[in-house]
C-alpha cells in the first residue's frame, strides 16, 4: 500500500474511530512508527487530521465539548491500557485503601488488582465496582449519587459529598486530556467535581493515562499535574510535561512494549 492509498484509509478509519493511536496504525499497516508519524504529520498539515501527542483525532473531534462514546473508548489502546494497568497494580500494597475513578482504563486496572488480597476500594465506576466484588477478601464500597447511563459513573454532589468521608492510602484516577500547561481536563463538570474530591482525600495519587491523553482538549478543567504523585504513561510525555514532572519532583513511570517499567 503507497503513501496516498495508507491517506485514503486512514481518513475513513477516523471518520469510524474519531481517535487512532500510532500503535494502532502500526499494526493495521504493518509499517513502522516513523512511516505513520509522517503521515499524520502530513495529514495535519493538509487539514485533513487533528494531530495529537501518540495518534491522531478526527477534525472536530477535538474542541473539548464532548467526550468519544464509552464502547469506542473502552477499544482504543487496548495494548497501552493493559501495560498500564498492571504497573499501576504493582504499585498498589495488598492491605491497602484506594478510590478508584470513573474512566476505561480504571476498569483494566480493577482486573489487575484481582490478584491482590484484602483491599479496600471506594469507586463511583459500577463497572469497577462489580469487577471487584466477586473478590471475598475485599471491601468494596460504592459511592452515592446519579449513575450516568453512558459508562456506569456516579457523579453529583451526594458522589463529592460520599467521597469526602474517606481518607485513604492511594487514589487511582484516569483523565481525558492533559494540556501543554498540565492542566488536567475533563468533559462532564460533575465527573471534575468528584475527582477533585479524591485528589482531596488520597494520601498518593496516581495518574493513569495513555498517551493519546497528552494535549487531547477537554472542557472542564479538574486540576494541574503538579497535584499528582506519580503519572504512569506508555509513552515519554512531551516536554512542557517533563518540565512539570521535573520542577515538581513527580514520579513517572513509562511502561514499554515488553511491560518492564522505566522510572
């Protein structure tokens, strides 16, 4: 397949997806990461792509009013969100307490902590909620509040006023976007509201996000990067968010490929 027929295919991928990452790419076109790069980049420059840090969004798709619908969420980056949930698992003590947001990649996470022992887990994510609960030995407690019927989230201000009674070891959170500026963005006020809340009352915060979230735009704005305690990534972030993480001593992980961690 030449360069102009990958084009050809890429924009009704897009037009199906809204987002596809630079893995994704790489496996549909058997090409190398340098050869997709160059055609999103020439894609952006034509108009025809909205080019993000480690993929590409459909035009329009990008202004930050509303999020990607959950089952096209829950398929994209697979690969990355199973390689970051299971470092952010490793991370988790058994024995400890932790809040568990909203978010795709908190799901796989869940599935990874399946394999540790008497947790305590306070979530406003139903999926989360039901994947843990099948574990005996661990407390599971959901939060209060409206269920979104899109994704299984509880958001409102009964969720905030639930989830301010706790005080625990770790809050696991996901994003869906991360400015130049670290400033960490979310679609729904509500949803900002609740994890505002667990950024409150979390003694660690980690932040799982794929690299698809670095410079995605969204419209609600839920707090700063400076506020997290360790960002696990599955690529280097760019380097407006390296000076962050460098000023404010932030602890990132970078998971590879072959699943071994980077600090």
């Amino acid at each position: 397949m030449n360069q102009t027929q990958r084009h050809a295919e890429i924009e009704k991928l897009l037009i199906a997806r809204q987002y596809l990452s630079i893995d994704a790419l790489v496996e549909h076109f058997k090409v190398t990461p340098q050869t997709v790069r160059r055609d999103l980049n020439i894609m952006a420059e034509k108009g025809l792509l909205h080019r993000v840090h480690g993929g590409a969004g459909q035009i329009g798709s990008g202004s930050g009013a509303q999020n990607t619908p959950y089952q096209q969420r829950k398929a994209e980056n697979l690969i990355a969100k199973e390689r970051i949930a299971e470092a952010v698992a490793a991370m988790i003590p058994d024995g400890s307490s932790l809040f568990i947001n909203i978010g795709t990649t908190a799901e796989v996470i869940a599935e990874k902590l399946l394999g540790h022992s008497n947790l305590r887990i306070v979530t406003n994510n139903i999926h989360v909620a039901t994947i843990l609960s099948g574990k005996e030995d661990f407390s599971v407690i959901i939060a209060a509040g409206e269920v979104r019927f899109r994704d299984g989230g509880i958001i409102g201000e009964a969720t905030c006023d639930f989830i301010n009674q706790f005080r625990m070891d770790y809050g696991v959170i996901g994003i869906s976007g991360i400015s130049e500026d670290g400033a960490l963005l979310d679609f729904d006020f509500r949803e900002v509201k609740v994890s505002q809340a667990i950024l409150k009352h979390s003694r660690h915060v980690i932040l799982a996000a794929d690299a698809a979230k670095f410079g995605r735009h969204a419209m609600v704005e839920q707090g700063h990067l400076s506020q997290v305690d360790h960002l696990v990534t599955d690529e280097s972030p760019p380097k407006s968010l390296q000076t962050i993480i460098d000023t404010h001593d932030l602890q990132l992980t970078i998971v590879t490929k072959s699943n071994k961690n980077e600090n």
